[in-house]
C-alpha cells in the first residue's frame, strides 16, 4: 500500500502546498480521501490511467477538499470516459450542484455512481475496505478508517477538537498509520489521545506552517512513536 500526499495545505494554498488531496495505491487500484486540488493533474503527470482510480472518498463538503472534485467529474463525463469510481459524499444533495455547474459548463454530465456517506463501512471491494466515523467539524463530517493488505490507517479528516471527536476506533485497534489534520487546533492537543492508540506511525497534515512548532513538539513527546509532517508529494508504503 503505497499513500500519497498530492495537497498537504489546510484551508488555502501555501507555497509548494496545494490543498487537501491524498492518494492510496492498492495493487494498481486507486483511492482519493478529499480532492481539494485537481487530481487528474498529478495522474496524468505521474503516468497513471485515469480508470484505475475506482474509489473517491470526501470528508466534508468544504472547497479545500472538494474543489479538485468537479474538475475530475468534469474530465470523466466527456473525455476519460472508462473511468467508473464510486464517489462517496458526505451530502448527496451536492450531486445536483455538480451536475448545474456542467451544465454551464457545456458539458453533458453522465451516469456516475455516488454514494452518501452513512457512519460505519462504506466500500469493501476486496481490495480496500472503509469505514466512516462521523466527526462535529461540520453538519456532516466524517473520519475515514482504511482496511487493506493486513494494513490499517485512520484519517482523522477535519476535527472540532480531539477532545470532543477524535475517532475513537483508533484507540480500540492497532493501527499502522494515523494521519491527523493540523489546522483548527494544536496538534499537541493530540496528544492525550494519541497516546491512547497502538499505532506505528503519525503523520500530521492539513496544517498550517506557523503551527509547525506544535507539531514539532508532539513528535518530541510521543517519543518512540515517529511523528512526521506530510508535505506535497510525500510517499509512505506500508
């Protein structure tokens, strides 16, 4: 399993940091958690084939991690037209405004499969399974909990605080990565709680650079529990 941070920038760009937008590679099978930033931008330059990207999964409906999402839908309706990935949103109503803003657009939207995020497990294609823990960071948010190849990862998403929603599966079963967003909070305020998991590996991400030396700080006291800050273009295998 191969993680891909393509945006690691919170609410706005930084320089060198686009906006929320991770990838995961399964066996030649692709997945999205958020699309903050054009995708297809990144596959096409990376040589990979727009139809193996089978799952897109979005924490909340907010532009940061929606924008790149028309962009894609857009380019699948007329042009990458092999291309068939569930997408999971955490409110379907949104469909309607995709589809209005092809209209103006010009482009003839097709037949995709969406999907409306419930809490609980989501998609098992026996590639990949996840499960959706509802967080308070908007009306519906969600954390997403990724199940693959004996590997396991928590994305916490966007959190009100961790003392009010930090996912509680986390601290219930082993997990090989936990990626924490950075942006609304410090991320020592993690720390009780992470301390609480059996994890290998913690990333922040979704941060903001001048909350950098937060970061910082929870890496020295997590101790032998690496902690590390994602960046654009930051791979992972697991």
């Amino acid at each position: 399993m191969r993680i891909t941070f393509i945006g690691s920038s919170h609410g706005i760009p930084e320089p060198n940091r686009k906006c929320s937008c991770t990838m995961v590679e399964i066996k030649g099978r692709y997945y999205f958690i958020d699309m903050g930033t054009p995708a297809i931008d990144h596959l096409v330059t990376a040589g990979i084939p727009i139809d193996a990207v089978k799952g897109i999964f979005i924490t909340h409906m907010h532009g940061d991690h929606t924008n790149g999402l028309i962009h894609f839908v857009d380019l699948i309706s007329w042009y990458f037209k092999t291309s068939d990935p569930t997408i999971f949103l955490p409110n379907i109503e949104c469909i309607k405004i995709i589809e209005n803003w092809l209209k103006v657009n010009q482009t003839s939207p097709r037949e995709l499969h969406y999907e409306e995020v419930q809490p609980g497990v989501i998609y098992n294609d026996g590639c990949l399974k996840v499960t959706a823990i509802q967080t308070l960071h908007s009306e519906r948010s969600y954390a997403y909990f990724l199940e693959a190849e004996g590997k396991t990862i928590l994305f916490t998403g966007d959190l009100k605080h961790p003392d009010k929603d930090f996912p509680l599966i986390a601290k219930e079963r082993e997990t090989d990565l936990i990626v924490c967003e950075g942006a609304h909070f410090y991320a020592t305020d993690y720390l009780p709680h992470l301390r609480e998991c059996k994890t290998k590996l913690i990333y922040v991400n979704h941060y903001q650079s001048k909350k950098i030396p937060s970061i910082l700080q929870l890496a020295e006291d997590m101790g032998d529990i690496p902690v590390k800050l994602a960046y654009d273009g930051r791979e992972i295998i697991l």
